[in-house]
C-alpha cells in the first residue's frame, strides 16, 4: 500500500477520499461534484501559490540578465520579497473612476485570471492525473484564450479612459492576429497525434518529440505564445514609456493585482503547454515505474522554456506595432498554413509506412519550408529596403574599402 | 425534479435574458456584452446535453471569433462611450415576422422529431468519442448534410461580398 501511495499519490488519495465520502452515505452524485470541486480548488490554489515563487524567479533571473542582483533584502536571496509585496498591494486602496461602467470593471481582472487558471483544468500533470481528460483539450484552450481577450475587452471600454481604451485596441489587435498562427501551429501536434486531447498527444510523444517532427509550428508557436502573453518583445500593448500601462491604467490595489499575476501565471502556462504539446510533456525515464516522476518532468521541462521566455524578454527590444501586425499576418500565418497543409497531406500519404519514414519525412518537409521561407522573406525585405545612396551628392569611395566591393555612404 | 433539471432552468431563464437585454440594451457595447451572456448560455447547455464538443465549438466560434469582433469593430467604428441611439428602423416589422416564422418552423420541426420527449441518456466516453468523426463525416458525405453545408458556405461568401461592397469607398470618377 506505502508503494501505490508513493507511485501515484493522486488517483491514490482521490480513490481514497471517494470511499471515505462514500461510506459516509452520500449520493454519489454528490460525491463526484465534491471531488470536483475539492480537485478545482486545489488546482487552482495551487497554481495561483505557484506563481508567488515564479514572481520571485523571474525578477531575480531579470536582474541577473541586467547585470543587477534583483530582491536580495526580504529573506534569504530575496525569496520572501513577492510576499512583501503582496501583502502591500493587498493594503492598496480600490479606485474606481468616475463613469466606469461598474460591472464590467470590476468583472474584467476575474476573467483575466480565470482565464488562464482554466487552462489548467485540462493539463496532465502526469499520466493520469489531470483535472479532466477532456477529448477536446485542444479546442477547449483556444475557447479559455478568447476569455482573456474579452477580459482585456472589457477592462478597455469599462474603464472610460482614453488611454485604457486605446491600449485596449492595441492589445485586441495584436491578440487577435496572433492568435491564428498560433491556433493553426497548435493542430499541428493535434493531427499528428490524431487526437485534441492533452493526455493522448503527450502519449503519442512516445518514441520523439513533436519539437523534432515539427519544428516550424513549435517555433510559431512558441513566438505567437509569447505575443499572446504580451510579454517583450511583443509587449507594446503595455508599453510603459509610450502609453502608460494600456488597457489597465485605471486598475489599483488587487485589481491590478490580478492582472499581474494573469501575466505572469499566463506566461508559466504557455511554458507548461508548450513542454505538453512539442517536448513529450510528462514524458522521460522510469515514468512507466513511478507514475508521479512525470510531474517533474513536466516540470523541468515548462522551467527551461519558460527561462528562455525570460531570457527573449530580457534580450530583446520592442517590436512597433506595425512590425508586429506583418510579422504575424505575412510571415506567421502564411508559413503556419503551409505547415499545416503540408503536414496534413505528408502524414496522409505516409499512412503506412513505418514511425522512422514518416518522421524523416517530417523533418524534411520542415526543412524545406523553412528554407523557401527564409529566402522569400529575404527577398522582400530587400525589396522593400533598397541600398541607395544618399541623394545629392556622389558616393564617397574608401579605396581601402573599394577593393572589396563596399561603397560608404 | 433533479439537480441537472435546476442546472438547466436557470441557464435557459439566463441565456433568454440576456438575449433580451441584447435587443432592448440602448448603447451597443452593453448589448455586444450581454450577447456574450446569451452565448456563453447556450454553451452551458450543450454542456448539459453531454455534447462536450459543441460547447467547446460554441465557446471557440461565437464568443472568442464573433462576439470579440463584434466588440472590437464597435469599439472602432462608434464613441463606445457614449453611444445611444434609436432602437428600431422601419423594417422592424419585417424582422418580426421572420423572427416569428423561424421559431414556428423550428417548433414544427422539434414537435414532429421523434425523440422529443425522449429523456437524456448516458454516454460512455467510447461513445462520445465516436460522435464527433461521425458528425465530421456526415458534414461532408453525399448521403447526410453536404448540401445544407455547403448552402451554409454560400450564404456566408454572400454575407461577406455584400459587406464588402456596403463598405467600399463609393468613387464617383468610376
């Protein structure tokens, strides 16, 4: 019995628990929606607890990317500082502007967050536990995605600021172009797995990950998970130096709170989603011995994508708004639809064949794509940048330079 | 009466409010908000009917594609603030009476269906897994829904070439 317990502590303490309830003499109508609910809260608690210490993470990793120390005073290496910190803005007094529209406002950073905790409600933690193995796991996180955009909604118009709703458009915008590519990179495993189910695509990972058979709609979505988050590079819809904080300007105290930690649980979520659907999930050694090692599978590999969505926004500058509507809408989309539609076809045509063709071929398709894409991309770039010289006066040659071909200007 | 039976009372008295809200609401975005209310109704009781999958769709289409561009396309084009107008045009009796001949003929339909008072069975989750490629596969077979669906496909091209040509710049030159 010690062992079960220690293989599979979930589905062990949840069996136990139902027949506790049970011999009680409830309905088991009952009991099913107790452990439900019991099963919700804690996923749910969890995750918002979890992202305490991710606050704590990130800032620290951030200020080692910037050549600071980040939270060193509040406990040992600044761990206690996001408490700190919470416990201040729990204090903060709760503004609402005058003429705000006083349901959707204060109904806009619940969504936020329930948005993204919903998303957990379908993620395998490891095989067999997850909060519902839902057969269309897939599509029921495109549907919990467009809550957060109705939340982002909904804090725009409600709060009757004109920045709010400015920075509500911008974010409106940039979410609802990314979230195409983003949805069609996310088929890509689906119909490789032949099923939307999480549990089923992380089982189907079996031999290779999708990160190798399909490393184009990884990357897109990867990129497009990062828009969607709005995190930097794509952060222009908070752009802090340029339109104050965007759609949660009027927002204080716990409000803003809540978007906060919707940003920050968002971008550890598209991390975990990320390692589900292209890096074999709860996949890795002796899971088929002790179930619950799948969890910290899980875990180390949601950590080392979610460093390197700390590392991107560390790195890299902000992309205009224009910049960010081109490169979903002429680059992502078309290169995810062709993906899609080749890998389709490929997967079709290679139905019987054996795992290590099919993967090949895979991998070959991919390459090809990226290769045409790559070049096409160039070409228009250089179409629409041309090198000319300065006008009015003739272009000064460097002799030295000369000799190898280069003009200065 | 059971638990479900409560459950789906009060989404269906919900969702009918909202879709009433949505009609009589004076300033748009309010009913563009109370549309996603009715919606989101109307997911719940798919949910109830055990048709996981069609309240995911629901969710996916009306309220994360139609109600969010709704919102956005009246954010843009109108003072989302302010904006208050009349309620009716002069064709709202038309509207009525369409409105009135759809929810006759569906009545008709649902009252001469034969499962109507028929009470909900349980699925095994084997069974509902085979639903949805069987309803794929009806989609686009000879036999079954083609032509309603490809119908439906028109009407949409239609609805999107009209909108076109309702917003295009007119140019008096041409």
């Amino acid at each position: 019995m010690t062992v079960e317990w220690f293989r599979d502590p979930v589905n062990f303490i949840t069996n136990w628990l139902n027949q506790f309830l049970l011999g009680w003499g409830l309905p088991a109508g009952v009991v099913a929606f107790l452990m439900n609910l019991i099963g919700a809260g804690l996923v749910a608690t969890g995750a918002m607890l979890f992202c305490i210490l991710l606050i704590w993470y990130e800032r620290k990793l951030y200020g080692r990317i910037q050549d600071r120390l980040g939270p060193n005073r509040v406990g040992p290496w600044g761990i206690f500082q996001p408490f700190a910190d919470m416990l201040k803005i729990f204090a903060k007094e709760y503004i609402t502007p005058r003429g705000a529209d006083v349901i959707p406002y204060n109904l806009a950073p619940i969504l936020a967050v329930a948005a993204v905790l919903l998303i957990w409600a379908v993620i395998p933690f490891y095989n067999g536990a997850a909060g519902a193995n839902l057969n269309t796991g897939a599509l029921y996180i495109i549907a919990v995605g467009g809550l957060g955009e109705l939340a982002i909604i909904l804090a725009g118009i409600a709060s009757n600021n004109k920045y709010a709703l400015l920075g509500g458009f911008r974010a409106i915008a940039l979410l609802l172009s990314y979230e195409v590519p983003m949805v069609l990179a996310l088929l890509v495993p689906v119909l490789l797995a032949r099923s939307m189910g999480m549990n089923d695509i992380v089982q189907a990972q079996g031999d290779v990950w999708y990160i190798v058979m399909a490393p184009i709609a990884a990357f897109i979505f990867f990129l497009t998970s990062v828009a969607e988050v709005g995190r930097a590079p794509f952060d222009i819809i908070e752009a802090e130096s340029e339109i104050v904080a965007g759609f949660n300007i009027e927002y204080s105290g716990l409000k803003f709170g809540m978007f906060y930690v919707g940003e920050f649980l968002h971008a550890f979520t598209v991390s975990v989603l990320f390692a589900i659907l292209f890096l074999g999930g709860w996949r890795g050694p002796f899971v088929d011995q002790v179930p619950v090692l799948g969890a910290v599978w899980l875990l180390v590999k949601t950590g080392v994508t979610y460093f390197l969505i700390i590392l991107l926004r560390g790195s890299m500058p902000r992309y205009r708004t224009d910049q960010t509507m081109s490169l979903a809408w002429k680059i992502l989309t078309p290169l995810a639809l062709a993906v899609l539609v080749l890998t389709a076809i490929l997967d079709k045509a290679l139905v019987g064949s054996s795992d290590l063709v099919r993967g090949l071929a895979l991998v070959g398709m991919n390459l090809v794509v990226w290769f045409i894409a790559s070049r096409l991309s160039q070409a228009s770039y250089r179409r629409s940048h041309p090198v000319e010289p300065p006008i009015g006066h003739a272009p000064v040659i460097n002799p030295l330079v000369d000799e190898i071909g280069g003009v200065l200007e | 009466m059971n638990f479900l039976q409560v459950v789906f009372i009060l989404t269906s008295a919900v969702t009918l409010g909202a879709a009433v809200m949505v009609v009589t609401s004076h300033r748009m975005i309010r009913a563009a908000l109370w549309l996603v209310l009715a919606l989101f109704g109307v997911a719940i009781l798919f949910a109830l009917l055990q048709a996981g999958f069609f309240a995911v769709v629901q969710v996916v289409v009306y309220i994360g594609a139609i109600a969010i561009l709704v919102i956005f396309a009246v954010m843009l084009t109108r003072h989302a603030m302010q904006d208050e107008g009349a309620q009716v045009n002069r064709g709202w009796w038309a509207a009525v009476l369409v409105a009135l001949g759809t929810f006759a003929g569906l009545a008709f339909l649902l009252l001469n269906w034969a499962g109507i008072g028929s009470s909900l069975g349980e699925l095994s989750a084997d069974e509902a897994r085979k639903l949805i490629p069987q309803m794929g596969q009806a989609l686009v077979s000879a036999d079954a829904y083609v032509l309603p669906f490809e119908v439906a496909s028109v009407l949409l091209l239609a609805a999107l070439i009209g909108a076109i040509y309702i917003a295009r710049e007119k140019n008096p030159q041409v």
